[in-house]
C-alpha cells in the first residue's frame, strides 16, 4: 500500500513537472528576446496594440506634420539615448483616472503628454524634443509632456524640452513639465519646459496646479534639473511650484515616505489668482504641501515668484511684448547634435528653440534592413563614416508583395503568432506523453515483480 502511495506521489511531480516547468523554461527563453526595437514612426504607433510589452527605440524620429494621440502604456519603454522630435499632442485620454484635490475630494480625470496613463511602468533614457502639448478641453484635465498621469511608474535619465498649454473650463487640472498627476518616481531627468495654464471659466472656484516636474501627488524626485517658464491665470486656487504644484498623499489615510532630493530649479512662475479668498500658493520648490512625510534635502533654486494682480489679461509668454516677429538662427544637426531652430525678439531677447531636426549622419551604403511589405514600413541600414553609428532609413510599404487588406494582414500576424507557439505545444505534449509512459512502465514492472514475488513464495510453500 506505501509503494502505491508512493508511486503515485512520483507519478503526480512528473505530471507537475512536465505540464508547469516545460512551459516556464520554453517562456523563459523567449523572455530574453521579448524587447520590441522601435525603428520608425509606424513601429512606434504599435505600441499602442501591445502597451505591457518592452521597447527599445533605435533611431530618432520626427514627428512633424503628424498629431500623436496620448498613448496608454504600461510596459517598459527605453529610449537607448535616441529622441522623438517635435512631438504634438492636442488631444486627452478616452480613460479617465481618480485624481485628489487638498480636501481629498476626487474626480474623474483626462491626461495628455506623449503617455495619455502610465501604470507600472518604466520609462528610460528618451528625450522628449520639442514637444508641444496644446489642449482646449471643457473637462478635468491634467497635461505634461512625458506623462499625464503616473500610478506606481519610473522616469530614468529623460530629457525634455519642450511647452505645455492648457485651456480648460473644469474644476480640477493642471500642468507639469514632466508628468502631471500622481505616484511613482522621475530621476535623473533635464526638462526645460514652458507651461501655460488659462483657466477659461471665471465662475467655478477651481483647484489649479503647476510644476516644472509635476503637478499634483507624490512622485519621488532625485537628480532633476527642472527649468520653468510657467504662466497661469487662474480664477479659483492657484498650486504652483518650481518643482512640485502640491505634494499629496492619496488617496486618504495613505501612508508613504518619499522624497525631494538634489533637484536643481531655476526659472520663473507669472501667475494670478482672481478669488476673494485667496491663498495663491507659489513657491520655489513646492507649492503646498499636505503631507510632510518625504526627505527634502539637496535641492537647488534659482526661481522668481511673479504674481500679478491684473486680472484682465490671461498670461502668455511673450505676451507683454508688441513686437510679433520673431529673427531666426539655424542651428544644424550634427553627428553629436540635433538641430533647431533659434528663434528671437530683438525688441525684449525673448527666445525659443522649435523645429528640431535628428542627428545627420553620413552613410556612403544603404542595405536592406528590412524588407517592406503592405503592412509593415521597410528599412535600409548603414554605418556612419564619421561616428559609425549604425543608422536607418525609411523605406516605405511594399503594396505589391503580400495582402493589400490590412485586415487580412492582421488576421496572418494572427495565423503566424499561433504557429510558432505549435512547437511549444508540441514539445509540452510529448515531455508529458514520455513522462506517463515511463511512469506506467515502472508500475507494470513492479507490478509483474511483486506478482512473481508472490508466485514464487506460493510455490515455496
Ligand atoms: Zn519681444
Ligand atoms: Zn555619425
């Protein structure tokens, strides 16, 4: 009775071995191959299919003449160094998320930036240049450049130049330089970032926030260098900070210590609040402060708090000036440097930088990288003569070869994804099949022994 027992406790692990390790090994393996490479701006809008995967980004993309719409996103994205030029966002999430306001109520909250959401994710070594986020909206609304809204998601060694403006009509909004809204961590981050904010209902007494690195919540901070140039003219409660609008806890009876190290702001917030009972919160680092549960030390200011008390005018930059036309300088690309446009008023020195163009390298051969298709963009490559860099270039779909239909395209990405997992099944199948073989082997075996054994004693006897 015990050797049955335990033969069928063998019979049992050999069952769990081959249905649960086999798969973990096979998925294992495939794990190390699991980083999608991000060539092109078509392979970019991919992302928005598979937003938990993990990406690399290879080459610099320009964005001009095309509206990014914010993108969900809740895997790893790595930038590898490269950047995305000339980004516009001029619309909000479909998906609304909770933010708080300082008496804890929430609301139902839109997001743009390049990331509309971003959950568990991790975002490294991308930069952000020239993006410009520009949002009329009549809902809640936060707007940043890297991310409108962040639960529980990492910001590494980013860099972002680039401007935000707001038009909004809600209760609750505001505008960051890089994220807006919410939890998580931005480290080692350069973002130097214009940010306007015009509330454009003068009736509801609204809560209103800006920070050159966020908004509103409790995002660590460690190793930024924050550059502002915030405007905001607000008819309800102003929360603004060179850094951080208003540092938040949430939602209640949250308990976290986080913290605001070694952060380096510099620049300047002209801001208004038209209410009767103001408190018109604006400082250096941060704004207000609900929780003081973080490490504050290490940080650097060099910051001008510009409150203005007409409020007849919204406030814009350049706005008080009367010249309009703006002296260009080009600044081309380099293999080291990307390009961009200067440009300057000569009446006040006002001054900004726009149409970014990616590093110009020099190939002497193009070879084909990939082969172009109906669906998918084809790429040449070749290596820089003076960096040697590895670069590539756009070259095009291929209507002729293969299906014209997208949808038919699809539907074999499908086919073929499901055929390469056959091998798997396959190999799971027989591991399985060989394992109860052998086991019900060794049972008949014992089990012809034992009945010889028997036989043997009844016959001795
Ligand atoms: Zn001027
Ligand atoms: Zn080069």
């Amino acid at each position: 009775m015990r050797k049955k027992l335990k033969r069928f406790i063998i019979f049992i692990l050999c069952f769990i071995a081959g249905t649960i390790m086999v798969p973990a090994i096979v998925s294992g393996a495939d794990a190390s191959s699991d980083i999608i490479n991000i060539y092109c701006y078509d392979d970019l809008e991919k992302i928005k299919d598979n937003p938990s995967a993990s990406y690399r980004l290879m080459s610099d993309i320009d964005f001009t003449d095309k509206d990014w719409e914010p993108v969900n996103f809740s895997g790893s994205f790595d930038g590898n160094g490269h950047a995305l030029l000339n980004v516009k966002v001029t619309s909000t999430t479909k998906d609304t998320r909770l933010t708080y306001d300082g008496n804890m109520i929430s609301y139902d909250t839109h997001f743009a930036g390049f990331f509309g959401i971003l959950e568990n994710a991790n975002i490294k070594n991308l930069k952000l240049l020239g993006i410009e986020v520009d949002v009329t909206t009549k809902e809640d609304c936060f707007a940043a450049c890297l991310a409108g809204f962040m639960e529980n998601s990492q910001i590494d060694s980013c860099e972002i130049y680039g401007k935000v403006t707001l038009k909004v009509q809600d209760k609750m909004f505001g505008v960051g330089g890089i994220a807006g809204f919410g939890n998580g961590s931005i480290k080692n981050t350069d973002a130097n970032t214009t940010l306007v904010c015009v509330d454009e209902d003068k009736e509801n007494k609204d809560e209103q926030f800006m920070g050159g690195a966020y908004c509103a919540g409790y995002i660590d901070l460690d190793g930024n260098t924050v550059t502002i140039d915030g405007y905001d003219s607000d008819h309800g409660y102003v929360h603004d900070g060179g850094l951080v609008g208003m540092y938040i806890l949430y939602p209640a009876d949250t308990s976290y210590s986080g913290y605001i190290n070694n952060n380096k702001v510099k620049g300047a917030i002209h801001f208004f609040e038209d209410n009767t009972d103001r408190r018109a919160y604006c400082s250096e680092c941060v704004g207000e402060v609900m929780n003081w549960t973080y490490d504050f030390s290490g940080n650097t200011t060099d910051f001008t708090r510009d409150e203005v008390f007409d409020y007849s005018k919204d406030l814009y930059p350049h706005g008080n000036c009367e010249n309009t036309e703006f002296r260009t300088t080009q600044s081309p690309a380099t293999c080291d440097e990307y390009g961009y446009t200067n440009y300057i008023c000569d009446t006040c020195a006002y001054a900004y930088k726009g149409n970014f163009t990616p590093k110009q390298h020099v190939v002497r051969q193009w070879a084909e990288f990939r082969e172009a298709t109906a669906t998918e963009v084809g790429l040449n490559s070749g290596e820089c003569s003076l960096c040697g860099e590895t670069v590539y270039e756009e070259a095009g779909f291929d209507t002729s070869k293969g299906i014209d239909d997208k949808d038919e395209a699809a539907t074999k990405v499908k086919e073929e994804k499901h055929i390469s997992k056959l091998p798997i099944i396959i190999i799971i199948v027989i591991v399985a099949l060989f394992l109860t073989v052998l086991i019900i082997r060794t049972y008949n075996i014992n089990k012809r022994k034992k009945r010889r054994r028997k036989k043997n004693t009844n016959s001795r006897r």
